[in-house]
C-alpha cells in the first residue's frame, strides 16, 4: 500500500485531529447559530432572546470543542512518544519525520493553541470575534505549524508555512470592523506573501542544485554552486522573515499591535516555535555541510535583531506594539543559539545549544501568551488594554493581576528565578562553551537594555496612582483567562526553579533529530 | 505527409467553399428590409435593456473567490485521473476524502449564505 | 530544442519583474498579481529543473504551489475589499494608520 497503512496514519494522527476538530468547531458555529443568525438577516421577524441564546451557547461550546480537540491531539502526540518504534520514521514517501524534537516542539505549540482557546472564552464574545471562523482558523493554524514541524521535504516546508499564513493574515483581520487591523492584516499579508515567493523560488533553485527535495538527501555535493548560493540565500531569507528577523521584521510590531491580544500571542508564539523548528531541521539536517558557505547569516541577524528589537522597543507607548519589539528581540536570542550550534563541529557539541532552544521557546511561549492575557483581562468593550501608561497604579486596585504581570515581566527581562533567566541562562552558556563569547556578550547587553522597558512597567504598577477611579473595571466573568493566567505564571516559576526535567525532554529530543 | 497535408488543404477549401457559399446566397436570395428592430440582438425576444459591456456588482466577489478555489482543485483530481486505475481502491478514498473535504466547503459557504446574492 | 538555460534566465527575469511590481507599485492590487507572477516564475524554475532531472516530484510540488496560488489570492483579495471598505481605495501608501 503506498503510503496509506495505519502507521502512516498515526504518524499525522494529531494534525488530523485539528484539522477534524477545525471542521467540528465550524459546523457546530452553523448548526447552532443557524437560527439565530436567519433572524439576524431576515430582520423583521426577529426574536431578540432567541438569537442571544443561540449565539450564546455556540460561543460558549466552540471553545470547548478546540480544547476538546487539541487535548486528543496531546493523547496521539503521547502516543507517538511512547513508540519507540516510531521515532525517526518517515512516512508518505518521506514527505513526515516523526521524531521527539518534532513531538515537543509540537507540543509547545499545542499548548499555546490550547490556551488561546481558553482565554478567548470570554474574551471573542467582548471583541465581537466570536465566529466559528476564528477558532477554525486557530486550529487550522496550528495545523500548519505542526505540518512546519514534521515536514521532512520542501513541499511539506512550504504547505507548512502558507497554511500557518494564510490562518494567521485572516485571524489578524478578523475583527474587520476595525480598520487598523485590516490595514496591518493586508501590510503583513503582502509582506508575507512576497517572502513566500522568494522562499518558493529559493526552494526551486535548491532543488535545481542538489536534485532532490528531500531534507535528508540535499546535502549532496552542490553540483552548481551558482544554484546552490541562490537557493540557500533565498531560502533563509524566506524564513528569516517568517521568523521576524530584522530587517526582515517590519510586519510583526503592525501585525501584534492591531490583531486582537489573543491573536497576537498565538501568532507571536506559534508561529515563532514551528519557524525555528522548520529552520533547525532545515539547517542542521541538510545544509550543515555547506555551512562555509551561510556561517555569517545567523550571528549577522542575531546581531541586528537583538540590537534593534530593544532599542526601538524603549520608545513604544502602546504595550502590544512594545511586546512585539520584544519578540523582534527574542528572536534574535534563539537566533543567539542557533549561532552557537554552528561554532562547533557537526554533532559534537550541537545538543546543548539546539535543546537550549527548545527550552528557550517553550519559555517564551509562556511568558509571551501570559502577557498578552493581561491586556485581554483589562480591556472593554471591543479594545484590548494597550496603553502603557494606562498601568499606572494597578497594584493598588488588582494585587493579583499586578504581580501576574511583573512575572511575565521580569521573566520577559530574564531575571531570576523566573523561566526567562534560565531560558537565556542556557542560550548564553552554549555559545559561550561553542566559542562564541562575544555574541554572549551582545545578548547580554540586549538584555540589560531591554530591563528598563520591561521593568517600567512593573514601576507603573506598584509606584505610580491609578489616573482614574473605573480605569480596570472588567465587565463579565473571565475564568478561562484567570486560568489561562495562573497556568502560565506558574508553569515560568516551574521552568525557572525546576528546569531540569524539561531540559532533559529537550536533549532527548535534539539527539534524535542529529 | 504530403497527401495528408493535400486533404487537409482540399478539406480547408471545401469548408470555405461551403460556408462563404451560403453567405454569398443568402445575400443574393434573401429579402432585404432594414428596419430598426432587426439589428437588435434579440430579434423576437425582450427590448434589450443595456450595454453587455457591464462592470459587475462587487457582491458577486465572493461567488469569484469560491469558484477560483474550487475551480483550483480540480489540479489534483487529474492526475488522480490519470492513474487511478493503478492505484486501485486506496487511491478511491484518498481521493473520496478529498472531495469530501472540498464538499464540506461548499457545505459551509452555502449555509454562510456566500451563494446568495439578493 | 530544450535549453534548461533559457527557461531558467525567463524564470529570473519573470521574478524580478514580480519583485518590481510588489517593491515599486502602490496599487495593492499590481502588488498581488505581482506576487502571483513570482510564484509562478518559481514554478517555471520548478518545471525546468524537473525537466532536466527527468523527476516527477517537481511537478507534485508545482501543482501544490497553484493550489496554494489559488488560496493566496483568495486571502488577499478579500482583505483587500475589506481594506477597500474602509478606505475606499486600494492605495497602499493609504496603510498608514500604524507607524513605528
């Protein structure tokens, strides 16, 4: 049978389930809605309960259905960890790599679908969001992104990464009545779109090189160096920019600024983690040995990122676009580590630095998805809470809330004991141990810089008098978001004090992919 | 070659021949009254109500978008075609999955009412 | 009869042209059909090597590429009628709502 027994089927078991939970979660929104959207467009006879109700109970059951859905997602990925068997098989004629590093890296990004889903249960009703399309597109997203992950050849790299896109350009735009995010949705698109082309037209140049398209297979003897120099150039800078490398960044501060919070976090950190894997994959199984040839990409990019993303980060006054920056310099420290695994030999020193990443990412997904709830919990009616100075005195008027906050805050600032000094911690010890002191050093003052955007904030919070009296009314009830906020609060004191089982996982993981 | 090239010739001709001659005698037999309505082009239907050359309303984008895409698909059901036979029952339900998926769209746009235009 | 060079210099010029369109256009429209002509320079390169090698795979990927094509333009075109609602134009130096 070519390519259409149970093992294969298994191997993309969870991809599957999002994709049939995506295709649930849209028919449910029919079904239920139907009435009360007839109502709504037929006008006259309307009963106004009746539409409330019905509208009400889909955007209560969608959410449940995308948990639903990603937690079987979780039991197959459990599955396929525990088959030992399985790991490092490839199926569909070599198009799927199931492997630990595929699995976790996976995982990351289920876990920030699932609590995307979760914080939005109250929160796509106050954004007026609340269609099937949305969390359909979510778990088409991260479909995608888990397709980004496995894929083991260009078509699957490709399929990966415009699914991922095209989810995530319709999911900025989603809330359409509002004109700035529709403008940032079609600048990003088009920005997106160009970089795809340019990947795609790598892609046929790396094909033309190597003959084949197959990861494993294209570390060939370029046959054409001509080719081969165009293909790998395009190529990283196809993904430098699905990355938000600068100078390729200029769609994410637009993007995470006027998509809904929720979004933005998804986008920020799912996108970010199947990128990184994509290119680890890419690099470290079937160009490492042609790395004369790009050394000098990576640490010019981290260089420029790391630099860029926090100084221009200290000047922003709306806190998504700030946090945006933020990510800009995020990416340049993984991008720190991807630097690192290349200062050694091939295979010798590569774990350290490669799980350190893994690490690093999963680090940022928490911390990244909690600070984006903030500004979902305070905001009202169709606006999310973006005004940096708007945090002035909340300590005094939500404890609680406040000390969330300058958790993710100082995690984001990478200092201890919270999951982003350890996340940094490792990243900083691998290039340094792979011979990269200097770019260590450049992460390090990254850092310092980008304490004082981050803990600005936290003095707005405990040292500053609230401006006015309702500023942080919340108007309904938001548990998915106090859960959503508790989960990722102490999963960073978790990954911070206790990262060692995890760290583990991580150099399990990365040697397999080796 | 070249008594195929002679017959095609001869066949081209004789097309020519034939077309062109009852052109030429409906022109020499038939009767000639111009009057205004029989340059409209629907002789013995309605009144025409105005240019063809039209632009068309924007609300029919979405019947566009949805044709392009389902139009778009059929690229992977041919060469399924081509092979389907080779590829026996296995390849029927891949391919039954597809469509089935493809259906389920057009299950969604109907109900989201993209099919509707008044 | 087949010189994999020509096609391959048609497939660069194709993309540079697209390039052109999307860096130098402010017609957000131009921009997408620009965008399309450099997928599709990428599928001729595609083709070409495929011919080359005698190898089927290019041509699976060539057809995945106009699928995508396909669903790329839909996405596009319809934020650009949802941009065109508010702004009543589809000039792209009109995206100026979000700067720095």
């Amino acid at each position: 049978m070519n390519g259409f027994d149970f093992a294969s089927i298994m191997a993309i078991s969870p991809e599957i389930a999002l994709l049939l939970t995506a295709i649930a979660v849209i028919t449910a929104d029919i079904c239920i809605g139907k009435a009360g959207r007839k109502c709504c467009t037929a006008g006259a006879a309307c009963k106004p309960e009746e539409t409330a109700s019905s509208t009400e109970i889909s955007s209560i059951v969608m959410p449940f259905i995308c948990m639903t859905g990603i937690a079987i997602s979780w039991y197959f990925m459990y599955n396929l960890w525990n088959l030992h068997a399985v790991n490092g098989a490839k199926y569909f004629s070599n198009a799927i790599v199931v492997d630990k590093f595929g699995l976790i890296a996976g995982f990351v990004v289920t876990v920030a679908a699932f609590l995307t889903a979760l914080s939005s249960t109250g929160y796509a009703k106050r954004m007026k969001i609340d269609f099937g399309e949305y969390y359909g597109l979510i778990m088409l997203a991260s479909a995608g992104m888990m397709f980004l992950i496995k894929g083991n050849n260009l078509i699957m790299l490709f399929l990966g990464i415009e699914l991922t896109s095209l989810s995530v350009y319709a999911l900025t735009a989603i809330s359409k009545h509002r004109e700035e995010s529709t403008e940032a949705a079609m600048k990003y698109f088009i920005l997106g779109a160009f970089s795809s082309a340019i990947l795609l037209f790598g892609m046929a140049f790396m094909y033309g090189a190597t003959g084949s398209i197959e990861f494993g297979q294209m570390n060939a003897v370029p046959t054409n160096r001509f080719l081969y120099f165009i293909g790998i150039g395009m190529m990283l800078l196809g993904l430098a920019f699905k990355i938000g490398a600068v100078p390729f960044h200029m769609w994410a501060p637009d993007a995470y600024q006027a998509a809904p919070s929720a979004i933005s976090s998804f986008m920020a950190v799912g996108v970010k983690t199947a990128s990184f894997a994509a290119l680890l994959r890419l690099l470290f199984t079937s160009l490492i040995h042609t790395s004369h040839m790009w050394y000098q990409v990576p640490w010019m990019l981290a260089v420029l990122t790391v630099l860029l993303g926090n100084l221009t980060a200290i000047s922003q006054t709306n806190i998504k676009r700030m946090l945006a920056y933020s990510s800009i310099a995020h990416t340049g420290y993984i991008l720190i580590g991807v630097t690192a695994c290349m200062g050694v030999g091939y295979s010798t020193g590569l774990t350290a630095p490669m799980s350190s990443i893994l690490f690093y990412l999963a680090v940022y997904a928490l911390m990244n998805i909690g600070a984006f709830a903030i500004t979902m919990h305070l905001g009202r009616e169709d606006k999310d809470f973006d005004e940096i100075s708007g945090y002035a005195g909340l300590a005094h008027k939500k404890p609680l809330l406040a000390l969330a906050m300058a958790i993710f805050m100082f995690s984001l600032a990478g200092i201890p004991p919270m999951g982003g000094f350890m996340a940094k911690f490792y990243i900083f010890r691998s290039a340094i141990q792979n011979g990269y002191i200097w770019l260590a050093i450049i992460g390090i003052i990254g850092s310092i810089i980008s304490v004082y955007y981050y803990l600005r904030i936290v003095v707005l919070m405990y040292m500053k008098p609230a401006q006015t009296e309702e500023q942080f009314e919340s108007d309904q009830s938001q548990w998915g978001l106090h859960f959503t906020l508790f989960a990722t609060a102490a999963g960073l004191l978790i990954l911070g004090l206790l990262p060692g089982d995890f760290v583990q996982y991580a150099i399990v993981a990365v040697k397999e992919l080796l | 070659m070249s008594s195929n090239l002679l017959f095609l010739i001869i066949y081209t001709l004789l097309a020519i021949a034939t077309a062109g001659g009852m052109l030429f005698a409906s022109y020499l037999l038939g009767p000639r009254r111009n009057r205004e309505l029989k340059d409209t082009p629907y002789e013995c239907g309605m009144p025409i109500l105005g240019t063809a050359r039209e632009r068309f309303s924007v609300k029919f984008y979405l019947t566009a978008l949805a044709f392009l895409l389902f139009d778009i698909e059929t690229v992977f059901l041919i060469p399924w075609a081509v092979v389907y036979k080779s590829l026996g029952v296995t390849g029927l339900v891949e391919a039954v999955i597809f469509i089935l998926i493809l259906a389920f769209g057009l299950y969604y746009i109907w109900e989201r009412g993209a099919l509707e235009w008044d | 009869m087949f010189n994999p060079t020509n096609c391959l210099i048609l497939s660069i010029l194709l993309f540079a042209i697209g390039a052109y369109g999307v860096i130098a256009k402010r017609n957000i429209l131009i921009m997408l059909m620009s965008v399309e002509i450099m997928l599709n320079a990428a599928n001729l390169a595609f083709l070409t090597f495929a011919r080359l090698y005698n190898d089927p795979t290019a041509h699976v990927f060539v057809l995945m590429n106009m699928a995508v094509a396909a669903a790329e333009v839909a996405v596009g075109l319809a934020l650009l009628i949802c941009v065109f609602r508010h702004k009543k134009s589809v000039d792209s130096t009109k995206l100026n709502l979000l700067k720095w």
